[in-house]
C-alpha cells in the first residue's frame, strides 16, 4: 500500500518543485499538525540549471567523477536531478504520512493504530518463515520456542561434536 502511494506520488512531481516537512514533536498536545507541513515551488530554470531526464542521471554522476569540476556543467545537472529525486521522495512521504492521519482521525484510527503495533512485533520477532520443524524422534514441532530449541541443539551437536583424525595425515 506505501509502495504503491509513493510510486504515484514520484512519478507526479514537477521537475520545477520541491518539498519542505517540518513536523511537530507535540502532536499528541492538540495542536493542528497541518500547519507545520508546507510545500514550496521554485523555478529552477531562473538558476540556470537543467533538470536531465532519469536515464542521464547515472552518465551525470559518472562525468561529474571523472572531471571533479565544480564548474562542470555535469556537476551541475547530477545535483539538480538528485534535489529533484529529493524532492520526489519527500512529496511521496508528505502524501503518505496525510492519509495516515486521516485514517487515524476517524472512528477506525485506534484498531489501525493496535494493528499496525501487531505488525511492528510481528517483524520483531527472529522467527517468520520456518513454520514446522521435526524432533529427533520426528516429531513436529510447531511452536516458535520448541523450533528455536531444536536448531540450537542441533547446532551444538554439530558445532561441538569431534571427528577422529588419522595420525598418518597429521604427520
């Protein structure tokens, strides 16, 4: 759902604007947290400077390496482009933070909020793919404790365990 907000929200900059986020540590005191969010257009065509298109980006880059110019016209275009891309991100990030606190407005907000909590633990947690594993007397274990378990004994066993050497190849 972010991913898919904030491809649209790059893919709708203007190559002329930027973002400016500010945000209120104090929201949970009542104040509005719109007001501290502001979005500024410049005119970079004014600074005499050329926003190039994405695929020149990375040929800008390699220019502005080799030369180390700071005159360069390849220096100046790689760091317009990447304010631009700035830009892009900030703005996607600006959308998304405002329709989390639309959907935290309404009646749903505290079930969204104790879902989202539910999915921060869940990421947490060192366990996410293994669902089942099996004892040594095949028995499956389904629980993440009991899995956890089995892999440090299994591990001891196979880090700790001493194989006997010939004499002859040590020699």
């Amino acid at each position: 759902m972010f991913y898919l907000r904030l491809d649209e929200a790059i893919q709708s900059v203007l190559e002329w604007g930027y973002l400016t986020i500010g945000g209120d540590p104090n929201v949970h005191d009542g104040r509005d947290w719109k007001g501290c969010m502001e979005v500024e257009e410049c005119d970079l065509e004014t600074k005499k400077e050329r926003v190039l298109d994405q695929g020149q980006k990375k040929s800008a880059y390699k220019r502005k390496q080799r030369t180390r110019a700071l005159e360069d016209l390849a220096q100046r275009a790689y760091t317009t482009f990447k304010r631009v891309a700035k830009a892009a991100v900030a703005k996607a990030k600006h959308k998304e933070i405002n329709a989390l606190f639309e959907i935290l407005k309404e009646r749903e907000g505290e079930t969204f909020v104790l879902s989202l909590a539910e999915a921060v633990h869940r990421s947490t947690q060192d366990i996410r793919v293994v669902k089942s594993s099996r004892s040594r007397e095949d028995a499956i274990l389904k629980k993440p404790g009991e899995v956890m378990r089995r892999w440090k004994e299994y591990f001891n066993r196979l880090l700790n365990e001493e194989f006997a050497c010939k004499k002859s190849s040590l020699v």
